[in-house]
C-alpha cells in the first residue's frame, strides 16, 4: 500500500485537523498496521511456545543420551531433519536456506544444553538434576 503526500501535507503528525483524505489515508494505513502487526505479535507468541515445548523434549533426550553415554550430537539425524525441513520450507514457499540456518541454530543450542546435562554430577540415585 502506498500513499502520496504534497510537501505541505502534515497529516502523519495529528496537525491536519482530521478531515483531509490524506489523513484518512493515514488513519487506515495506521490500522492496517496495526491489524498486521498484532498477527506477527500472535505468531510470535506461538514461536516462543513451540520452541519451549521442542526444548522440553530435547531436554529428556539430554538426559537420556547423559545416562547411556550416547554423545550429545547425531549427524546422521540432523542431516535428515534438515533435508526434511529444506523440503517442507520450499512447498511452504519459504527460503530453504533460511530453514536450514535456523534449525542449525537451534540444535547448536540443544547441543550445549546437552552436554551441560552431561557434565552435571550423577546423583545418588543415578540421575541427574532437572
Ligand atoms: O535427536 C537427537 O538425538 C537430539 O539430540 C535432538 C537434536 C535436535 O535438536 O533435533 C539435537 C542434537 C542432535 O545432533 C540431533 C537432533
């Protein structure tokens, strides 16, 4: 969407009184805006607990991989997770490469919880702390 505003037009600082097209021009763009950007604020939101709950999960595996001494990365299964995900991210017209760099991220980031979760002391019943 654009909008075209004369060098003497001041409707985007509240100044113009209201009434001109301009500033209903204005007023709409503010609210589409805000329509949009309350969308990415939900989808955000949603991120934020998809990846709790992913970390949830990679924390049990943490813990598992710690107690049967199984190392902490497996590049046999990020390979196929990222061929995976390169697959899903271009039917869903997003970049591919974009898709693998933030996966990578986030198992970099599994990967340091897990040998956190390795190097923790057994307790005495055999486990670890949460
Ligand atoms: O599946 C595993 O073995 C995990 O530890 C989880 C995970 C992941 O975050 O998806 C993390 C590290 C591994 O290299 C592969 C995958």
């Amino acid at each position: 969407m654009t909008t075209s505003h004369t060098s003497d037009d001041n409707s985007v600082n509240g100044t113009s009184g209201g009434a001109s097209p301009a500033a209903a021009t204005d007023e709409a763009v503010r609210a589409e805006l805000s329509r949009l950007r309350d969308s990415i604020d939900n989808i955000d939101a949603a991120v934020v607990h998809m990846l709790a709950e992913r970390f949830k999960c990679t924390q049990q595996v943490g813990h598992l991989k710690a107690q049967h001494q199984l190392p902490p990365a497996d590049p046999t299964r990020e390979s196929r997770q990222i061929a995976r995900l390169r697959e899903l991210a271009e039917s869903a017209k997003l970049d591919p490469a974009f898709a693998e760099k933030l996966l990578n991220f986030i198992i970099a980031e599994v990967i340091r919880h897990h040998e956190q979760i390795a190097e923790q002391p057994l307790t005495s019943d055999g486990t670890r702390p949460a």
